[in-house]
C-alpha cells in the first residue's frame, strides 16, 4: 500500500490584492469591470497578461500549466466545465489572443 501523500501543487508569481480578496465573487467580478476605480487594476491585469481564476488567484499566463490555458479557452467557448463570461477581464477576444500567443510560444 503506497502512503505518500502530494503536496499541494503552488502557484508561482501570484499577485495579492487584499482589498478585493473580502468581496464575493460575483460582487467582485462587477467592481473590477464595471467600476471606473477599477478600470486601472483590469487594465494592469490585461497589459501584464496575468488571469484571474475562480478562485480570484491573479497568475500570470506564462506560469499557468498548458492544460489550464487550455481548459480556460474551452471554458470561453462554451465547451468546459464552466463558461466564462464574454466580457469578464475585459473579454474574450483579447484573452483568446492572450492564451493563443503563450501556446504558441510553447510550441
């Protein structure tokens, strides 16, 4: 019987925002798209390249495995576990771009 136990994997370059981590998702979701204060933290988010998961870790795309760039393309196109939004983060078109320029770049 194998008892070795995994660790669980980290998340290398995450970025903190602890002003935005004590706001429920769906509340945080709208303050970062909506809101004209947080025009400049999306507009950071977009230029940096970094993605911002379900479960509001920022990551920046070159760290995040392959297999979850491409869940997230899935997920933007309807066939993933979940659907993005099309305008979350500032839309599904720049971050289509965004993840098809870092697989490329694995390639």
């Amino acid at each position: 019987m194998n008892t070795t136990t995994t660790k669980p994997r980290e998340v290398p370059n995450v970025i903190d925002t602890p002003e935005l981590d004590k706001i429920p998702l769906p509340q945080w979701l709208e303050v970062t798209l909506y809101n004209p204060l947080q025009k400049k933290e999306l507009d950071k988010l977009i230029n940096n390249h970094t993605w911002v998961t379900a479960q509001r870790i920022k990551i920046p795309v070159k760290n995040m495995e392959t297999s979850h760039i491409i869940n997230c393309i899935r997920c933007w196109e309807g066939k993933g576990k979940s659907n993005i939004p099309s305008d979350y983060l500032g839309g599904k078109k720049k971050w289509l771009e965004i993840f098809n320029q870092e697989l490329n770049k694995r390639r």
